[in-house]
C-alpha cells in the first residue's frame, strides 16, 4: 500500500501560525493546575479540540503532524469513520451491563476476532479488560494459576504498566517507580530481571541465542526454572528505547519456556494490531506465544484491553476468578470490531511497512551525515533514533539526553509532535497513525530532519 484513499474531515496540514500555546490553551492549563493533580505530566502545552487521519488540531487554531499517535493508540486514526459509527449505534442501544452479569455478542465477536489474528492455530480463549496493565497483571494470575508456579521473569528496559504488579515488572525507575521524593513501593514479589537483548548497547556483538542463553542461565541459577509461571517479554520493548532483540533471541526463550513448562507472555500492547507492519510483533520472530497481551491500537481509542491464549491455560483460572466491571464495555468492543474492520479493508499491516520504508529511507541517509544518531531501528511504524553524545557513537555510545529533548522541543515548535523515550532518555520514537498520508508524513520528516540537523551543529 503506497498510497492514502481515507477521506479525512480536517485538512492534512500543519498550520502553526495562530501561535501556542494560545489563550485558550493558557486558560485550560490555569484551570487544570487548579483541579488537576501535579503528578499527571503532559508532554505538549496545548489542549486539543479536534484530531483526524495524521492531524491534531488545537483549541486556538493551531495543526500539528501527529507521530504519537497517544502512543500507539489511534492506528486508524483519532475518529475512524468504521469506529464513530460504531460507537454511536452502541451508545444508543446501551452503554453498559458488565458482561459477568448481563453479557452481550459483542464481548463474544471480540474474543472471537483475537482467537483469529492471534498467532497460532490452537484452541484459545481470551478475556477483554480495560487498560495494559490490567492485562499483563491478568496474565500473570492465569499463568500461576495454570502452572501453580510463583516466579515471574522480566526483562532489562521493560516496561508494563504503572499498577503495583506491573511498576515491580517494570524496568525503569523515574517516573515510573521512584522519584527523589520517594518510591511507590513496595512492590509485588516474585518477579526476577535478566539482561535483555540490546544488540547496540551490547559490548560485544553477541548473537541472539547466546543472549537467550545468558538470560536462561541467570534464570536456573537464580530462579530455578521449576519456581517460574512465566517469561514476560515485549518482542520490541516501548518505553525502554523501541529495543528490537537480536534475531534467534525470542525462539531460544521461547523453546526454552516450552521445554521447561513455563508460560511464555508476549506483552504485545504497543506492538500489536499491525503497528510492527504484522498484526502482532511476534510474527516477525516466528514465535507463538501461550499468552499475548493487548491494548493501545486494539479499538480505535477507546478503553479496551484483552488477553489471549492457550485454551488450557485460559481456562485453569476458576470461574469469577477473571473479570472486572467495566471489561469489555459494550462499546469499547463495538470501536474494537470497527477498528480491526478498518485494519483488515486498508491493509493497515501494508501501509505500516510502507511507512518504515519512507521513513528509515530518510533516515538512514541522515544518520551517515550527523553523528549524534547512535542507532536507528524498530519495524513498520513503531520506529526510532538513539542519539548519542558527538563523536561516540563507535566508541562510548554516551546517551545524549539533552539533545534529544531539543529536537523534540524544535519539531513541536514547527508543529510537529514526536515522543521520547528510553531507559536513559535518549530515544525518539515515531508511532504516526497508520492512515498518515505520505505527503503528511514527508512533511513531518522534513522537520524532523532540520531539527536534528540544528542540534548536531549546535
């Protein structure tokens, strides 16, 4: 797919001559800062009135290129056609009857469509959830359940929610875990970190399966692979730096996790729904997960997340030991049905390839003319430059935060919104929606491209 057919209701174009932040926007950041609470951050100083194909329009005038895409969530777009149509049929019917009570098709055509796209062709069942975390914390109660195993091993840089369980199997620690006023914790136990596959940060190339091996050994020596429930791994890693593991790494986990019976968990809720140019990220390594997680792209923007795995494992866990109140809202599920509709009919899988091909073009030829940019990498649109202090890239690698902060700084002030991350702050990461035209998106790279280029001269 190399060309956008989606009519879209807002103009495709950046126009940041009304200035920002505005009036209006001063007058909303006054109001929140008196209702609001100080520990919700927002990376951008505008408040948005509308958003459309790969534009976000602000409450003074102002358009801005979306490469976020509220990190990785409107892949079809902020207002999908298929998906506001949706949603307001099933408004007017119902908004809500909680499925452990009163159930609906819904839920059931959802469950029915993961068991579909999943990977593998075994027997599966899933559970429908509202955000990320709830899904990885659920996964990893049917994983002890399943296998009456405590253990749980994550993985350096990983990053899997802000809830007890999942801030303990996250990686970083500020924001997310501690701050200098103090942690959040304590946190859940049971939960163990190997060293993660960082082909860049590496210090010596090591193939994939020896950094498996690595990780297993530390596993059995300190673990004992007789306590572990579950390896819990994001094929590409988010938050920590869009880290894409060596190939051979995932299988040897994997195959490991299968002959030791322990649960192999996907956390796929930035990477899925054809974000990686693959419904799943999984697919590129040729793994089948017994358990994958999802969220995020999953329904279009609205609060839906899932589980789905090995009918086995899934239906171990007791009745009423699954399930939550507002899981699978009867709405969020019809947005789900439309937005996958959408996927499926655009071929959003193909457009994502095509979206790496344009940007990483781009970027490549970048990277050999600056030397600030460490290492480029990631698959389809989830895509990302590690930058890295002059002239130590091919020598110290030293993370270059402050630089990186800049060129988001300088790409927000010419209308563009891009996103950082990274264990040490020093990754940008593009996830634009997968609908984004390519005149849009070459618009967006130009000022990417002049952003970089004015830091690595300054």
């Amino acid at each position: 797919m190399t060309t956008q057919t989606t009519q879209f209701r807002l103009a495709q174009k950046r126009d940041v001559s009304a200035g920002f932040p505005g009036p209006k926007s001063a007058e909303l950041s006054a109001r929140r800062s008196a209702v609001v609470a100080g520990g919700v951050a927002s990376s951008v100083p505008v408040y948005v009135a509308d958003a459309d194909g790969g534009i976000i329009t602000d409450v003074d005038g102002n358009s801005f290129i979306d490469l976020g895409s509220g990190i990785a969530v409107t892949s079809v777009g902020a207002s999908d056609p298929a998906v506001v149509a949706a949603v307001q049929d099933q408004v007017a019917k119902f908004t809500h009857t909680c499925f452990m009570v009163s159930p609906y098709e819904g839920y059931i055509a959802v469950a029915e469509k993961l068991a579909e796209l999943t990977p593998g062709d075994h027997e599966k069942r899933s559970v429908l959830f509202n955000s990320g975390a709830e899904a990885v914390e659920n996964a990893v109660k049917v994983a002890r359940i399943a296998t009456g195993r405590t253990a749980v091993v994550a993985f350096d840089h990983a990053y899997h929610g802000r809830t007890n369980l999942t801030m303990g199997l996250t990686a970083k620690a500020n924001p997310y875990k501690s701050s200098p006023a103090g942690s959040f914790g304590p946190f859940a136990p049971e939960i163990y970190r190997v060293p993660m596959s960082y082909p860049y940060r590496e210090e010596a190339e090591i193939k994939g399966e020896d950094a498996a091996r690595r990780a297993i050994t530390m596993i059995e020596k300190q673990v004992g692979a007789e306590n572990v429930a579950a390896i819990l791994i994001e094929p590409i890693q988010g938050e920590g730096g869009f880290i894409v593991p060596a190939e051979g790494f995932l299988p040897a986990l994997a195959e490991w996790a299968k002959e030791k019976g322990v649960v192999f968990i996907a956390d796929e809720v930035q990477s899925g729904f054809c974000r990686t140019g693959s419904w799943f990220a999984s697919e590129h390594d040729g793994v089948v997960p017994d358990i994958i997680t999802m969220a995020k792209g999953i329904a279009g923007g609205m609060p839906l997340s899932a589980i789905t795995g090995r009918a086995e494992l899934m239906d171990a866990v007791h009745p009423g030991g699954l399930g939550g109140t507002y899981g699978g809202n009867p709405v969020a599920c019809a947005a789900a049905l439309a937005a996958i509709e959408t996927m499926e009919t655009q071929d959003l899988s193909a457009r994502a390839r095509h979206i790496e091909e344009q940007v990483m073009g781009r970027l490549r030829k970048l990277a050999e003319e600056v030397d600030i940019i460490g290492d480029l990498r990631g698959r389809g649109a989830m895509l990302a430059m590690e930058f890295v202090k002059p002239g130590t890239g091919a020598t110290t690698k030293e993370p270059n935060a402050e630089a990186t902060k800049e060129i988001a700084a300088a790409c927000l002030q010419e209308g563009v919104i891009i996103l950082t991350c990274g264990t040490y702050g020093n990754v940008v990461r593009l996830l634009p929606p997968l609908v984004i035209g390519d005149e849009l998106l070459a618009d967006a790279l130009d000022v990417l491209e002049a952003a970089i280029r004015k830091v690595a001269a300054a």
